[in-house]
C-alpha cells in the first residue's frame, strides 16, 4: 500500500555489552585449628577479569538446601562484617575479609563447615579455559575450635629422704589435658629461691 518508491524507514539501535568475568581466590579455605576465643581469618579476592559489568548478588551463608541463612553473614562462628559491592567494573577487584571466631566451651571440638554463596551474572563462555563458568559461585569454608585445659597431678613432697652421692629419689607429675584440641607445654623449669643461678638443686 506503500507504493514502489513510498516505504516505511525504521532506525535501529543497540549497545555491545561486554561479558563479565568473575574470578574468585581462594574458593576455598581450611582455617585449621582455632583456639577458643581467638580469631582466624582469611581474605578473599573477588575480582572481574571480562569487559562488562559484574553484578555481586544476593551473597551470604546457606544451609544445606542452597537457601540463605536468615542472618545472611552469620554461619556459626563463621561471619564476614563487611558486605561486598553490588557490582564491579571490568578489571576492578575487592578483598574480602571472612572469619572465624570460636567461643564458649567446645566439648568434642567438632569440625565445622560452611558454604558462601555470590549470584553473578556471569554466564558460560567455553572460549575461556579458566571460566568458572557459573553465574552462582560457593566457597566452602572449614574449621575446628579448640580448647584445650590442663591439669596437675603431684603426689606430694619426698618426706624424709636420704640421698646420697648418685642416688635419686623419683616421685611423678602427671599433667593431663582435659580440654579439646592439643595442648602445647611451652617450657619446663624448676623454681627455688634457695638455688643460685648454674647451681644444682
């Protein structure tokens, strides 16, 4: 209904959009043994490697079913104070502090687990060897909380003894970790005022 020189001009227009590439270091990682009360942590670098955006959604701790926890930067002893940014611009990268932090009495000192998860927008892309190739990416942490305690068992003192020359009179001091975790004996000595120094008691 045109005609042959009478037709409709349509303008068209469009933005190339880079693809995003998340790179995540480590994606995992084993805080070891962690005394009761101290503090472990470990800082993880969230980088984006591609030319677009890369979009950091929805990050926290799940459970087993791949739900978020209702604290989202609290798993147990796990946490991490500082939230990520919502997005990065291509070479832009961020370190990210996540912790470990036991408390109260531990008995049995269990192993403890959790999952991190961060939803990307970053998709497949098989050209790219190194692709994490997942748009949901979860770290997996560990650790294990200790808290050893010791104990002493001393018969008592030697009485009256007669030592003489080369004799040697034993008595046992048993110490006993009753605690959870190793404990580590520092240093031995033998206290008496009595003794000068480089003398024999």
């Amino acid at each position: 209904s045109y005609g042959a020189e009478n037709y409709p001009v349509l303008s068209l227009s469009g933005r190339t959009q880079g693809r995003s590439e998340i790179n995540v270091t480590p994606l995992s990682h084993d805080f070891g043994e962690v005394m009761v009360g101290d503090l472990g942590a470990q800082t993880f670098n969230i980088s984006n490697t591609g030319t677009g955006l890369l979009t950091l959604d929805e990050v926290c701790f799940v459970d087993g079913d791949g739900v978020c926890l209702s604290v989202a930067n609290v798993s147990g002893f796990f946490s991490y104070a500082v939230a990520l940014p919502e997005s990065l611009e291509p070479g832009a990268s961020v370190d990210w502090v996540v912790q470990y932090v036991p408390t109260g009495s531990q008995e049995g000192a269990p192993l403890e687990t959790a999952t991190l998860r961060i939803n990307t927008n970053d998709e497949q892309n098989p050209s790219i060897s190194t692709d994490i190739d997942e748009t949901e990416v979860n770290i997996a942490l560990q650790g294990k909380a200790i808290n050893p305690d010791s104990s002493l068992n001393w018969p008592g003192d030697f009485g009256s003894t007669l030592v003489y020359r080369q004799t040697w009179v034993y008595q046992t001091l048993t110490v006993t970790n009753d605690g959870t975790g190793d404990l580590i004996i520092n240093n031995i000595e033998l206290v008496d005022s009595s003794v000068g120094a480089g003398e024999d008691p």
